[in-house]
C-alpha cells in the first residue's frame, strides 16, 4: 500500500502571540496528513514561500481589514496559483 501524499500548509498567524484553536486543530491525530509550516505575518513568511512550495495557504486573521486584504495580495501576487484560505474571529 503506498504512503498518503501530505499535504503541505502554510500557517500565517496575526498574532501568534494571541491564542487560537486552529494550531491544535492542525495538530490533532486526525490531521496527521498535514505538514503544517507556521509562520508570523512579515517578511519571514514570504522567505517559507520562496524557498518552499506549499499545497495551500491558511490565514488566521483576528479582523478582516484593509491590512488583511493586503496580505493576501501580496501573497497571491508572489504564488498566484496558491489556494489560500483566510479564517477570522469575526
């Protein structure tokens, strides 16, 4: 039987100081498919992008705002064909 291909997720927290589900969501036995690559929302980010390829992006955004709006045109301008889903409190 052959191995399940993972599926390879960026992670982008605005605050990743702030607590939020979705991390241990991402990490429970159920989703053990997912090969999670966290990151904070500035530059570093884009530096994971650049120098790895993911399956999807997930954007974990307190408020959806005009800041929030241009993180995801500037992430979709640098991998356009990047599925990127954004998740929010609100």
């Amino acid at each position: 039987m052959a191995p399940k291909s993972r599926i390879r997720v960026l992670f982008i927290e605005e605050r990743p100081s702030e607590s939020s589900r979705l991390p241990a969501l991402l990490a429970e036995p159920e989703a053990s498919i997912l090969e999670v690559s966290m990151a904070s929302w500035d530059p570093e980010a884009l530096k994971r992008v650049a120098g790895k390829r993911f399956d999807v992006a997930l954007l974990d955004f307190a408020v959806i705002d005009a800041r929030a709006i241009a993180t995801v045109k500037q992430l979709h301008g640098r991998i356009a064909l990047l599925p990127i889903v954004v998740v929010s409190d609100h």
